[in-house]
C-alpha cells in the first residue's frame, strides 16, 4: 500500500513538481496545499503517512507550516512530518526534535541535490525515523556557552563519541573491549543526564548526537 501524503508549499510550481516526483516514486498525494489553515484541515483529516511542510505559508509568511506542523503532532502524537525550508527556525526545530517521538526530518531547499537523496529522506520519516540537514543541526547547536557533557564521565563521553560515529551497542562493545550490557548502562547513564526522557532508543540517540556534536 502507498504512503498517504501531504503537502504543504504555496509556490505553486514546487508544490506541482513535488506531487510529480511523490507520485512517481510510489506515493499516494491526499492533499497539496498552498496554506497554513488548509494544511491544518488537510493533516486532521487525511492523518497522512508523510506530510511534506514548507515553513513560511500564507496567511502571515512567517513560520505558519512549522506551527501547524506542532500543533498537529501534539494531537495526533508522531504524526510524521519532513520540514521542507529556505530557513532554520531554532526554536519550533528545537521542540519538534524534544518532543522524543520520532518520525521528523528537516531538510534545506537548497541542499537537496537530487530525487534519490530527497525520497530516502521522505520513506525514513514515514518510517519513524529522523532526518536532519547537517547545516540544521549547526544551527541547533550555535551558540550554546554552557557544556552539556559536564556530567558525563571520560568512558561515558567515549561512549557517546561513538555513537555519534554511527557505532551500534555491540559495535562500541567490541571497539572499547567490554560487554553490550555495560554499553546499554552507559548509554541510559548518558540519556539520564542529558535530560533525554524515555522514547525510542533510536530517537534518543539522534538526540544524545546532537547535545555531542554541539558541545
């Protein structure tokens, strides 16, 4: 069965051209919206699979599509959502990654070079993955003067260099010579002291990477 999707753009040639690409590679366009109260309407009624949501819609052009992306995932919870934008909005970027549940990407429009790149992404969101820019994830991480890594202990921050290598649990076992128990203490010692509340492990980790790669 296809995808659902939702999109949300008000150019009208990019919002064309996406329905295009989506329903060559598979997917099922429920809706193609050009503003925020549509976008709105459309996700509460359709509850997509994917929703595919530019940042700045009518009415206001400011940050429309990323709070209405928000307030839907606080009713419908996990809602998947990929974030399609010129800008980085830190703040509402900030809470959609905190929120613990999975299944959001963010993605720069200039920094998709081509179809395969931009529907991976789109199939590991709808999958509940995350999907982030590594220019996003900069942004995220600017500015923070204080050391989030203050508590954790030199095999703890070994640990975490790890997994922000991409190493699973047993890969770290094997690279630091103990067993995949102790690694699953470290990384809920590491969780617990970033402040990185219970979700799915998988999500965690993007989390607990990206307190790393900003410290």
């Amino acid at each position: 069965m296809s995808a659902r999707t939702v999109i949300a753009e008000d150019q009208y040639l990019l919002r064309d051209g996406l329905t295009h690409l989506l329903t060559a590679h598979g997917f099922d366009v429920v809706a193609a919206v050009a503003t925020g109260p549509e976008l709105h309407a459309a996700l509460l009624e359709h509850r997509p699979d994917i929703s595919i949501v530019d940042v700045r819609m009518p009415p206001t052009n400011t940050d429309e599509g990323l709070q209405v992306a928000l307030a839907v995932r606080r009713e419908i919870p996990a809602l998947p959502i990929l974030v399609l934008s010129q800008h980085v909005e830190q703040l509402y970027a900030r809470e959609l990654l905190a929120d613990g549940t999975g299944a959001i990407g963010y993605l720069l429009k200039d920094r998709v070079f081509n179809a395969d790149q931009f529907i991976d992404a789109v199939r590991r969101v709808a999958d509940g993955g995350t999907v982030m820019d590594p220019e996003v994830i900069a942004k995220l991480v600017a500015g923070n003067s204080t050391d989030p890594l203050a508590s954790l202990t030199p095999r703890e921050r070994e640990v975490l260099g790890l997994m922000a290598e991409g190493c699973s649990n047993a890969a770290i076992a094997s690279r630091l010579f103990f067993s995949e128990g102790a690694v699953a203490k470290h990384t809920a010692n590491i969780f617990a002291k970033l402040g990185i509340s219970a979700s799915d492990d998988t999500n965690r980790r993007v989390l607990a990477v990206l307190t790393y790669l900003g410290s």
